[in-house]
C-alpha cells in the first residue's frame, strides 16, 4: 500500500495499546512473569501513530525501545496496575487494542519481605486470577472499538474462534507462540465478522500496518 493510505487510516482517532509482559511479585525480588518482548504492540503504536492517531500506550515489562511521538505512555507493570491505567482514560478511546500478555493469576499473599530458604521446605505458592483487561473494556455500554490478541502452542484456529467469542471482540489477531513471541517476525490470521484472513510471514512493522488497515476498514 503506498504510504499515502497509511497517514490517513486513522486520522484523528484515539488509540489505546496494551503491550508487553506484566509482572506479578512473589516478594520484593521475585516474581511471575513471561516471555513477550512488547515488540509487536510498540510496532502498533507506530503504525497508529503513522496511520494519524493519538496514541496511548501503556506496557509492563517491554524489552524494546518506547516510540516517539505518542501521546501518552504509561508503564503499569502488574495486572492490576494495567487494568486502573487502562480503565483511567479507555472511555476517551475509539480503539481499543490489548497486545499485552497479562498473568491470568496472581501471587494471593504476596510477602512485603523476602522470603528465606529453608533446607527441605519448599513453599507453596498460592494464586488468585487476575482481572481480565480486554473483557472488561469490550463489556462497557459505549466500548471503544475493541481488537484481542490470541497467541497458542497449538489448535491455532479452534482457540482464536472460541476466544473471539468469548472476548466479545469485533477483531481478533490469533498467532503461534512460536511464529511470534521473542522474535522480530510474525505470522498472524486476522478474524473478524468478514472473514478469516491469513497474513504471510512479515516484518513486524509490516504485520502491524496490517492490522491498521483492517481496524480502518472493520472501524464504525
Ligand atoms: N487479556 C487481558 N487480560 C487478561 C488476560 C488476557 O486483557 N487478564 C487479553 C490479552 O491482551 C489478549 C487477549 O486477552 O488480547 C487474549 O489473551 P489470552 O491469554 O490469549 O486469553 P485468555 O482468555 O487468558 O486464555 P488462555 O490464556 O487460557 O489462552
Ligand atoms: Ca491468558
């Protein structure tokens, strides 16, 4: 698509991006984490921003450089802190687009202290579940135009429609783990009410422009 699309995909609209992994403490040295980088959602906020949108993005643990230009950048690193930053200002959005790998549980009873070995006692560590972000902005009267993320080791297509289902999202991005997470290609299917559109092996930046394209074309 030549350049020229792009600046006016997204014109004037208000974009919120979720990216990167969150981070639940054990104790003030450890913690739940996992292995997303934030590449794919930071390659999102600059297409968006290329696309003409105001953007917000808020990320956990990211292991790549924050993009220039965006309106707003907010680091909320656990699940918690990731649902109040996005719940702060998700009613001024247009689009909605949850990239981030957010722990489906929590640590219930984190200690405020480091927790110290004891020879032949291995503790138990007790989990509760997480908010679930994405659900919770596609369920408000009024939601922004809401895209989910699905990535799975396996029965790719299954997961993703079943998961678009119970997301109530309008767009749904669904990739293997290991066509995606740590790497700077990806390899995407993009479902929707429409259809069921398999992308080639790309860039990132080349996927995300993508994903802008049909948000632009999906967008009431
Ligand atoms: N998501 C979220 N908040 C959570 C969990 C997931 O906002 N607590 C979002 C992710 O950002 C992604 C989408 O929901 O856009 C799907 O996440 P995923 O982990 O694939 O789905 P789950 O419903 O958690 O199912 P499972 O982990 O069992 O595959
Ligand atoms: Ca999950």
């Amino acid at each position: 698509l030549p350049d020229a699309w792009l600046s006016k995909a997204l014109f004037g609209t208000n974009v919120m991006i979720t990216t990167g992994a969150t981070f639940e403490a054990i104790d003030p040295v450890r913690g739940i984490t996992n292995i997303s980088t934030g590449q794919m959602g930071v390659a999102l906020a600059r297409a968006c921003r290329r696309a003409g949108a105001n953007v917000t993005l808020i990320y956990g643990q990211i292991q790549t450089d924050l993009p220039n230009g965006l309106t707003h950048t907010i680091q909320a690193v656990s699940a918690d802190a990731m649902y109040q930053a996005v719940h702060q200002s998700v009613r001024e959005q247009d689009v909605f687009i949850s990239v981030a790998a957010v722990a489906d549980y929590k640590v219930k009873n984190a200690s405020n202290e480091k927790i110290k070995k004891q020879a032949g006692v291995a503790p138990v560590i007790e989990l509760t579940e997480n908010p679930d972000i994405l659900a919770s902005v596609s369920q408000l009267d009024d939601a922004p135009f809401c895209v989910g993320f699905a990535a799975e080791s396996h029965d790719l297509l299954n997961h993703a429609r079943a998961k678009r289902q119970r997301k109530g999202v309008p767009l749904l991005v669904a990739n293997l783990v290991s066509e995606s997470m740590g790497k700077a290609t990806n390899q995407v299917t993009l479902l929707d009410d429409e259809a069921e559109t398999e992308l080639p092996n790309m860039g990132k930046d080349q996927v995300a422009e993508a994903i802008v394209q049909r948000i632009a074309h999906l967008l009431p």
